[in-house]
C-alpha cells in the first residue's frame, strides 16, 4: 500500500479552508501539520484534523520528515522567503496567489525551483474551475481563432478587506495584486499566455476604505484596523503582447457603483465567449451568428469546486512528476504585469516590458 503523502498548511487564515478540506478529503494525503502566528489559531484549527501537529514557527514544520508539501496561505510578503526555506527543506509547495510582491523575489523563488529540482504550483485558482478548463480545450483545438482581445472588470463597491489586506507592506497592493491578479491570469491563459510588451495602467487613492458607510454590510479582515489603509481603491490597465493582442482590466476595493460587478470576456478570429458572469459562446456558421450556452453544471465560477481541483492537481503533480497546471514561470510573468502596471500609473506613461 503507497503511504499517504504528508501534508504542511502554513497560515491558517479564512483561505487556508479551501486548502485543508479538500486535503482531508483526499485518500492519499495525510494533513500532518499547521502553523500560524497565532497560537491559539493553530491549536484549534491543529483539532479538526486527526493527528495534526499545530506550528508557530515554519521552521520547525518544514523540519518535520513527515511532511511531503505545504501549501503556503501566509500574508503576501512571507510567500518568498517560506516557499524557498519549503523547497530547500524538500517539500513540494503550493502558494498562494501572488506568488510574491516583487519581480525579483518571484525570480528568487524561480532559482529555487530550479535548483531544488522541486514541484511549485502557484494558486491561480481561477484555471482550475471546469468550465474555464472546458473553454480553454475549445480554445487549444482552435475554435475561437487567435484571440486578440480580451477586457476583465472585478469592481466592489464597498469590499476592503482592511487589515493585511490594506496594509502595502503586507499585501504588496490593494484590489490589483489582490483580485486583479485573478482576472488578469485568467484572461492571459485563455489567450494562450502570450509574453507581454507593454503595459499602462492607473491606480487610485480616493476613496479610501470607507469605513464611516453604514447599513451596508462588508467582508473584514481579522485584523481589521480602519486606521491602516495605504493601498489603493481601483486600478485600471491596458497590457499589450507582443502577437498583437490586448488586455484590458480595471478593478476595485471601493468605488462608487450601483453595485458589484464581475466580466470576462474574450474575443477572437472565429468566435468569442464569456466567462464570467456566466459561460457564453458566439460564433459563426455558414453565414450566421450563434449564440451558445454549453450545457455544464454550473454556468458561473465554483469557488469551493475549482479549489478541490486544484488540490487534487497539486497531489497527481506530485505522485506523477508532471509539471502543475500554475507553474513558478507563470508566477514570475503574472509578477512583471503586476508591478509594470503599478510602476506605469506612478510614472503616469506606459512601461516596456
């Protein structure tokens, strides 16, 4: 009988659920250990799982022989330096989106992976939802042409997080590096992750985090701090490619809209599709247009369901030596978008890649 592989969860925050569920759940994982700054966080999140040794130092969990991978949940500033004490100590590492806040960091971590012969899978979780790997096999087989075009709006209304979240040193960033990284990586592997050229961008610092609305309720950080806000409100971008084709985003923590709003939409020589708010295809046949709605499950993003997915990735990467479907090379491009875009709008012109 194959022993389990042993499982490390570093940071046991709000996102480290959709980590350690789908961990426990799978046949041949072990969660082994926990570790969080907070103590009694670790300890309790430590009793859910049998057997699990609750951590507060990282460093004694990478010790453990036992464990095989980690997944890294921590604040965005400390996904450099554990996920390269991960792989030096032997232990494949799933991290968190961003993979890190600058561009050198995310190379220092590429090294790593090279010279640790180890697996890391970036947590672009939006790849793993079924219907974006259904559209990206039609768009693999053809069907769509050469897409050459492709905007993504995340807007909230009211949706600081607060706490690390809103705290640069922490965060790297507001709603950009944030939920910006998520559109932004979608889009850019459904056009077939084509190597930027340039990019322009924008950013923000208007509003604040409006901490004085009422009767309006918000998501909040653990250790939310109305006082701690130096990030921004909304970012707007248009990233060029080097093929010609063009992205363009814009998102927000705060903004005076109606209301939420998700989009992704992208378009190419032989048909175009939606993504989010829900699954559409439009083409062409024998001089007609159509609009087509697949029939699949769910016509919108399945949080829950695309983590499970990427677990399960991460553990068949693991046991068959393949390359994961996020790989450290996506992490670094994702990282000179990311950080052009803020360099653009503080030099207020258009930076080359």
């Amino acid at each position: 009988m194959t022993a389990k592989i042993g499982i490390g969860v570093i940071g046991v925050g709000s996102i480290s659920e959709f980590h350690l569920k789908p961990y426990n759940n799978h046949p041949d994982v072990q969660i082994i250990g926990v570790c969080d700054l907070n103590a009694e966080r670790a300890q309790t999140v430590a009793k859910q799982y049998e057997a699990a040794i609750p951590y507060t130092d990282y460093q004694e969990l990478l010790n453990n022989p036992d464990i095989d991978a980690v997944s890294i949940c921590t604040w965005n500033n400390s996904h450099a330096e554990i996920s390269i004490a991960a792989l030096q100590a032997g232990k494949h590492v799933l991290v968190e989106k961003p993979l890190c806040r600058t561009v050198e960091e995310a190379q220092q971590v590429q090294a790593a992976v090279q010279s640790t012969g180890k697996l890391l899978q970036v947590g672009f979780v939006r790849r793993y939802d079924s219907n974006a790997q259904m559209l990206h096999q039609f768009s693999e087989q053809g069907d769509f042409g050469n897409i050459y075009y492709a905007k993504a709006s995340y807007i909230r209304r009211l949706g600081n997080p607060g706490g690390w979240f809103s705290d640069s040193n922490r965060s790297g960033g507001g709603p950009l590096i944030d939920i910006g990284v998520h559109a932004i990586d979608l889009c850019w592997y459904l056009m077939g992750r084509p190597e930027p050229l340039s990019v322009s961008g924008n950013t923000y610092y208007e509003l604040g985090n409006r901490a004085n609305v009422e009767h309006l309720s918000r998501y909040q950080a653990a250790d939310y701090d109305a006082t701690q806000n130096d990030v921004e409100d909304m970012a707007n971008a248009m990233i060029r490619f080097k093929n010609g084709a063009s992205l363009i985003v814009d998102v927000s923590f705060s903004l005076h809209a109606k209301q939420n709003e998700g989009m992704i939409k992208l378009y190419g020589t032989k048909g175009g599709f939606e993504v989010d708010p829900a699954v559409h295809i439009t083409t062409e046949k024998y001089n007609t247009v159509l609009n087509i709605e697949p029939q699949t499950d769910h016509k919108d993003f399945q949080f829950e369901q695309a983590f499970d997915n990427e677990i399960k990735h991460f553990i068949d990467c693991i046991q068959t030596g393949k390359q994961p479907l996020s790989p450290v090379e996506d992490g670094v491009q994702m990282m000179r978008m990311l950080t052009a875009i803020y360099e653009s709008a503080k030099l207020g012109k258009e930076v080359l890649l």
